[in-house]
C-alpha cells in the first residue's frame, strides 16, 4: 500500500540492505541493540494494544485525556486541510482529531504510515467505514526515513503520538526533526506527543507490569528478527529487563541471558555467544521536560506554541510550527 499507489523495486531494495547493515551493526556493539521497530509483528501491535490497557501504563490513557480535552483548540490552530500521522498503529487516537475536525467531511484527507502493513490496512479500514466522506490512505513505511513518500493536500498537521519519539536516540531524533521540519510548507504543523519526566517508580511501574505483558512484548523483538531474518534466538534463554536512566532521563528495555546461548544471523554474517547475564537492549524511551523538548525541535527550527498537558503534569503533547 501507498500513497500513490506505486512501488520502486530498486528503492525498495536499496532500503532492505540498509536495514541489513543497521540490524548488524546495533548487534555488533558492546552492548548489542535492535531497533524498537522489531516489536511490531501483528503479535507485537496485538501486546502493545494490551499494554494501552494495563493500569500501570499511564501514558496512553493520559495521552487520550489530553486529546478529550484540546482536540478542538488543536485542530482550530492548525486549520489543516490534511491529517497525517506516523507510527498509527491502531488508529484509535485519531479519531478525537477527526471528530473535532471542521474539514473531515469536507475534502480532508488523513494519510497513516506504520511498519506494520495488516495492521495499517486493517486501522485504515475502520476509519473509512466510520468517516466515510473523509479520504483515507496508508503508507507502509519507516518514519525515520519515508516521509517523502507521505503526500498530503496543505496545510497538513503531522501527529506522532505514543511518546514514540522517545525510542529515538538525540541525534537520530533531531535527524528526523529536521527531515520533517524541511518536508513542512508554510501553515504545516506538527503535534507530538511526549512523556514527561516524573517519579521514576512511576516510569518503572509502567514497563514492569505485574501481568508480564511487556515482558513479553520485549521477547517478541527476538520472535520478529527469528522470522524475519532467520536468526536462532532462543526466547526461553533471556529475561525481560527495563529500568530508568535518571542521568539520560530515559527508560532503557533490555533482553538479559538468563543462560548460556549462542546466537546467528547467517544473513548479516553475524554471531555471538551470550554469558549469563549478557544483555541486547531492545528500546530506549526517552522522557522530556518542557524545555527539553523544546530545545530539541528548536533544533530543526520547530518552535513550540502550543503545549498541552494533564493536571499530574504526566505527557504532554507539543503543537509545533517550522519558524519562518
Ligand atoms: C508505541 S506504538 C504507538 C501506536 C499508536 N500511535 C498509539 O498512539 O497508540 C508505535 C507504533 O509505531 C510503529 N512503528 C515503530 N517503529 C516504526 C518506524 N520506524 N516507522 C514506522 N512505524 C513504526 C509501530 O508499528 C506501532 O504501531
């Protein structure tokens, strides 16, 4: 699926070798790491939607409050005549835009990207039988690298909720800020949603729930890179592992070998042997301050005029416009 409805086979294999390179060299490192992407099979976005369910998972229900709220002020300020949102998932918050939307039902179009393709149509789907005179389309896609593939009438309004671009590290995510920032035509506007520092047995609680549904979201990462690679992880030898990072301000995820095990990726030419105790980070989920996060959009001339936030101070989500 795409925006206009065309594939390029050699772009499509340029990306599939860049993606070979990066999964071996985030394995290769002294602390080996995978992308946050690889927990999304249709398992792993089926986890993830339980994980929106836990009690101790405040971001989502948060986040929704927030939307509740200033969905009207948002859509108001950004008078957009088009919706787009990256990493959609589901595709449930975007309905409160949709439902405070002047122009939904009047030409407005809403274009979703995910990595997730069954997951994508399925989330684009419902939309279109619940809006039926809005447009929707779908881009199967990296948000870290597709965005000009995203085509859209202007003025659009970008969202990016969940705290997604907390999994980012800094200089990737002000690479991505930036390749945003020059995709922006005047009267464009971006909407990101953030989670914010707080107590950290707060932050803890919400990635060690006491079901183990994230545990075993973090194990699907191995079940992903078995499947879609052929590696040979053994599920069963590692552990689920997540704590925060007070100097860095970020929840790491980690997978620990519970046993020893030895591991290999004959399509990268990789192998390692894991000792008891051995970890493969799976995520990392930075946590921002007003003024964090500001500093960062600050670096691709994104300036933040719009900042909504829950009474506990727990997400926010951030209105931002490229400075002229
Ligand atoms: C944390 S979930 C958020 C889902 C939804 N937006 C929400 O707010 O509940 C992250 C979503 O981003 C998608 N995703 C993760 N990495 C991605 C990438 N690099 N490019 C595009 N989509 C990605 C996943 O498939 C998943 O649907």
């Amino acid at each position: 699926m795409s925006a206009d409805g065309s594939d390029d086979d050699t772009s499509r294999s340029a990306a599939a070798t860049a993606e070979l390179a990066a999964l071996r060299e985030g394995l290769s490192r002294p602390l080996p790491e995978l992308d946050a992407r690889y927990f999304y099979d249709d398992r792993g976005s089926a986890l993830f939607e339980k994980i929106t369910e836990l009690d101790e998972y405040y971001p989502t229900r948060t986040e929704v409050s927030i939307l509740e709220s200033h969905a009207h002020e948002i859509m108001r300020d950004a008078g957009a005549r088009s919706l787009v949102e990256l990493g959609s998932g589901a595709g449930r918050k975007i309905r409160l835009l949709l439902d405070a939307w002047p122009s939904r039902d009047d030409g407005g179009r809403c274009v979703m990207l995910d990595v997730n393709e069954s997951f994508l149509a399925s989330s684009v789907r419902a939309l279109s039988d619940r809006y039926p005179r809005c447009s929707f389309g779908g881009v199967v896609g990296d948000f870290t690298k597709d965005l000009a593939r995203v085509t859209a009438p202007r003025p659009t309004l970008t969202v990016f909720f969940a705290g997604t671009v907390g999994n980012l590290h800094p200089d990737a995510r002000e690479r991505f800020f930036s390749t945003l920032a020059a995709a922006m035509a005047p009267g464009d506007s971006f909407l990101l949603g953030v989670d914010l520092v707080k107590d950290r047995a707060k932050i803890e609680r919400a990635y060690n729930d006491r079901h183990g549904v994230t545990a075993d979201f973090n194990k699907n990462a191995l079940r992903v890179v078995n499947e879609r690679f052929g590696a040979d992880f053994d599920e069963s030898a590692f552990e689920h592992r997540a704590f925060y990072d007070e100097l860095e301000q970020r929840i790491e995820m980690r997978l620990r070998a519970v046993r020893e095990c030895s591991v290999s990726i004959a399509a990268i030419d990789w192998r390692r042997s894991f000792a008891v105790g051995d970890e493969i980070r799976t995520e990392i989920s930075c946590k921002f301050t007003r003024e964090s996060i500001s500093r960062s959009l600050a670096t691709a001339s994104l300036d933040v005029r719009g900042w909504h936030t829950d009474p506990e101070g727990l997400f926010a989500l951030a209105h931002c416009w490229r400075r002229a």
